[in-house]
C-alpha cells in the first residue's frame, strides 16, 4: 500500500505572483518531496500577470506538474486559451469549468471552477445548477471522490465547527456547492478566494446506527500566495486514492470527527434562507429524487420536464391544544426562565429536583431533529449555559428527550450531585434491562438529528460525561423511563418521585421557585447581552 501513496501540494490563490509560488513549491519539493502534483484554488491569474511571460515562453521552468481552475471573476478569461480545458505552458494545466480528472495514479479530482452565478446565467466565471446535477451524475453513488476543488467556499461548513476568524462561509458561500459536497462527500475539499486559511475539524458523512460508515471529509480553505498577514497558503498532504483503500482504511473515523455541516434538513433550510435574503435571483437546492406535494412532503412526480426546488419542510402543526408553545394560552408563563430569540427555558412541573428545567423552542417543533438550524444553535446555548452554572454548584447536568406521544419537543434538563459522574451511564443501562430496553450509544460528536430523522420516535439522552444514548421507541416506551433512571439509587435515590404528578406544587411556589431559578440563571443568560438601556 505504501507505494499508492501521493503527496500533494494545494495552493490557495496566485493572483500573478508565480515567482513565490514556484520558488517556494520548489524548495519545499527539494525538502519534502517528492510530490506527485500541485493543485491551485481560487484565481490562478490576477491583474498584473507580467510574471507569467517567462514560464509561458519557456524561460523559465515550472517545478511540478501544476493544474489549475477557472477564472472567478471578469476580466480574466482572456488569459486561458481555450476555455473549455488546455495547457497553459510546459507543467501548467487548466482543468476547465467543471468535471472529475481521473490520475494515472488512480486519484479521483472534481473541480468546479467559478462562482455560483446571482442570476442563474452561466458565464466565463460562474456556475449554475446544471453544472452542480451534471457533477453529480459523473460522480454516481459509488464512485469515491478523493478531492473536490473549488474556488468559492460552501455555505454552513461551520456548523458544528468554529469559525474563521474575521470572516462567515455563510455570507460569502455557495449554497450549490454546499449541495454538492453533501451528495459527493469527497474525502478532501479545497477551496480559495477569500483570503483566510482554514482547516475545519474532519465531518463524516453517513448517519450513525442508520447508514453504513462513509469516509470523512476534511476541508480546508486557504489564503492567496505570498498574502502580507502570512497566512497558510501552501498545504502538504499524503493521500492514497480510494481505488486502492480497503472498506476499513476508507470509512475509518477519526477521534475529532464532527456531524457533517450539510444535512439534510439544513439544506433545505439554507435554500428557504437565499430565497429570503436575496433581491434578486434565488439559490436553490435540486431534490434529485422526488417532488413535493402543497405539505411540502415527497412524492413521485407524474410526467417529465425540469426537476422542481426542493422546499423548507414545515414543522408539524399541534393537532390540538398546546401547553407549550409560548404564543399559545394554555401555556403557564409564571414558569418561564429565559426566552431567547427560537427557544425558552422554563421550570417543569413536578420536577425531579428544585431546579429540574426544561428547553423549549418557542413556536410548534414536536423534537429536536425538527428544529430548524438556528433553533438547534440556540438549544446548545442553553445547554452550554446550564453546564457553567450547575459546575459553579458542585453539580453536573443530564439532558433527556422522549418523541413519544409528545407534541411539542421538550428537552429536560436535571442537575444531579456531582459525584454521581461515574455511575449516571450504570444507571441508564440498569433501568433499561430492567425494561428491556435497549440502549445504543452513539459518537459524542453525533447529533441526534442525524441518528433520528425527523417524524422518528425516540428516547435521547446526553451525560455529563459526554456520553450519549439513543433508543429507537417501536411500541410501549415507559413514558417515565428518562425520570426514572435519573431518580434510580445510583443517582438522585429519590423513586417516590418518579411520577412528576405526584410531586406537583401549588402555583405560588412555582412562581417563587422560578423566580429564585431566574436570578441565579442571570448571570449565564446569554440572551441579556443584547440588553441596552440607553
């Protein structure tokens, strides 16, 4: 297997300044090398190309097989002969606007040259839809893409990650690209242009316990050549192609491996969110495989013609009286915490503990893999806030869902001794067999939108140890079960209030427990910080 091995250099924009770019691929060559080739992102030419004269007359020589994207913006096509692919000179190949190039090595390279085009108009520099569907018919469902190289960056490649500092994939970003890695899911993707180097935590790409392991996807933006902030421009990395991977070395996991960024609810969100903030033209995902009825809900389509844009899945509607939606008047606001901009927090009825807290979103959401993507962000923030306030106590925090025979999502949130770390998992696990049950832990990076998809009824619970545990409920779920695992002798030793009706207040003590809740939760309410009095 060794010798399938390829080292390969990537560079972020030229913009004209190949003497850098070369004179530093040579040395790190020399030092480093053999590579195999160089891949550049981004704006190969720039304004001022006069360095380019020498290495296309032959003057000078280009140190490594070199291939290269597309213009990105006007005024440069003129530099590449033949638009469609060609040598630019000895070493130096233009790629063309999009396709896969397939290595003698057995490498598989999709490139895209171009920004995604503001008025669906494909010029010299731009890509439109078509360009995105004819990718990903070359590609298949079983072909292995080894690197994706784009100029532009994809929309929401942060989510579940931190972001660049100083700059927002989601301002800046493809929305079609994001589609078109979360349906080719390469195993390297690179991308150029905007001037900051970036390497995101790898993500994978398959749904834990519902898909089968895929190979993990590591992005990586990086910075123009020779930029004065000296930021990363020049990435060096060994990769063997797929082709000669067994399934293992494939699908391997690594420790850091985050949720994929582009799932498929935030795709379709990302389009509703284009559509929305766009004056003129949308951008849109394509459902490759099925049309919507007026419910937003697939369906196979009659008749031929163009594919339909795939619309925002609405959230369920309550099919009767709800006591949690906050809009609604049977909910009891003299429980209310903190409410944030999509979710609340709020004391819960006969609570397990004095302090037992529910996180709610604020408008009809039946669970958490329903939630839209800024409602999911604000739920980690309670939770996060939570965390910090329960540690100053002494305390750790479990959080527990059950979508079974509930209407609106409810995330229940109880602090327990802290000494009790080690045995809350013994404690799950013992209560389950008792019920026989069965409960599968999942990736602590995983995200239970993935692992459940929405409609999906599920018990869910997240340890403080980071451990997480998932069920998926078939038929007669103890409705009680996350209570009474909490309250079993390993951890609270409290089963007389397993029932939450039998540990029921009067509404002045709710109101007076609330109140002590809010004060003490103020510190760490992050939806204050926009407060100004002035």
């Amino acid at each position: 297997m060794a010798d399938k091995v390829q080292k390969i250099l990537v560079a972020g924009d030229v913009e004209g300044r190949f003497n850098q770019l070369f004179k530093r691929v040579t040395n790190v060559n020399q030092k480093n090398g053999p590579f195999s080739f160089l891949l550049c992102v981004g704006d190969f030419f720039g304004t001022d190309n006069s360095q380019w004269l020498p290495y296309k007359s032959g003057a000078l020589k280009v140190p490594l097989t070199t291939y290269v994207l597309g213009p990105h913006v006007p005024g440069l096509s003129s530099n590449y002969p033949d638009l469609k692919g060609c040598e630019l000179c000895e070493n130096v190949i233009y790629l063309g606007p999009n396709g896969i190039y397939p290595c003698s090595s057995g490498l598989k390279i999709m490139y895209l040259s171009g920004r995604e085009s503001e008025d669906k108009k494909k010029t010299d520099f731009s890509f439109i839809g078509d360009d995105i569907k004819s990718l990903e018919t070359q590609c298949g469902s079983k072909q292995v893409i080894d690197i994706l190289i784009t100029g532009q960056w994809p929309k929401a490649v942060c989510n579940y990650a931190k972001k660049p500092e100083g700059c927002d994939p989601d301002d800046f970003g493809s929305a079609m690209i994001s589609r078109l890695a979360f349906n080719i899911k390469p195993r390297y993707h690179f991308c150029g242009l905007e001037g900051k180097h970036y390497e995101r935590l790898p993500y994978r790409n398959h749904k834990v316990l519902v898909e089968s392991a895929r190979p993990v996807t590591r992005f990586i933006g990086l910075a123009k050549v020779g930029n004065p902030e000296k930021l990363k421009w020049l990435y060096a990395f060994n990769i063997t192609p797929g082709m000669h991977c067994t399934e293992a070395e494939l699908n391997l996991q690594p420790a850091d491996v985050t949720e994929c960024p582009y799932s498929e609810a935030h795709l379709v969100n990302l389009s509703s969110q284009a559509k929305s903030q766009s004056s003129g033209a949308a951008q849109f995902f394509y459902n490759m495989n099925a049309d919507f009825n007026d419910d937003g809900r697939g369906r196979k389509r009659k008749g031929g013609g163009d594919r339909e844009f795939e619309r925002k899945r609405m959230p369920p509607k309550p099919t009767g009286p709800c006591w949690f939606c906050l809009a609604s008047p049977e909910v009891e606001k003299h429980l209310v915490v903190s409410v944030g901009e999509h979710v609340y927090l709020a004391l819960a009825k006969g609570g397990l503990v004095p302090e037992h807290l529910l996180i709610l979103p604020i408008t009809h959401f039946q669970s958490t893999s329903d939630l839209d993507g800024d409602s999911r962000q604000e739920v980690e923030k309670f939770k996060g806030a939570l965390r910090k306030m329960f540690k100053n106590k002494g305390k750790c925090i479990v959080f527990f869902e059950r979508n079974y025979r509930t209407q609106h999502m409810q995330v229940q949130a109880i602090p327990v001794p802290g000494e009790t770390l080690g045995d809350i998992k013994e404690a799950f696990m013992e209560v389950a067999n008792e019920n026989g049950i069965e409960l599968d832990e999942i990736p602590k990076l995983s995200d239970i939108a993935q692992v459940a998809p929405p409609g999906t009824p599920f018990f869910y619970a997240e340890l403080p140890s980071g451990e997480k545990l998932y069920h998926r409920v078939k038929k007669n779920f103890p409705l009680q079960f996350g209570r009474e695992a909490v309250a079993s002798p390993l951890i609270l030793n409290t089963p007389e209030r397993i029932d939450w009706r039998e540990c029921k207040i009067s509404q002045d003590q709710e109101t007076e427990l609330r109140n002590k809740i809010r004060a003490g939760f103020q510190p760490y309410d992050f939806t204050l910080e926009d407060d100004d009095d002035d």
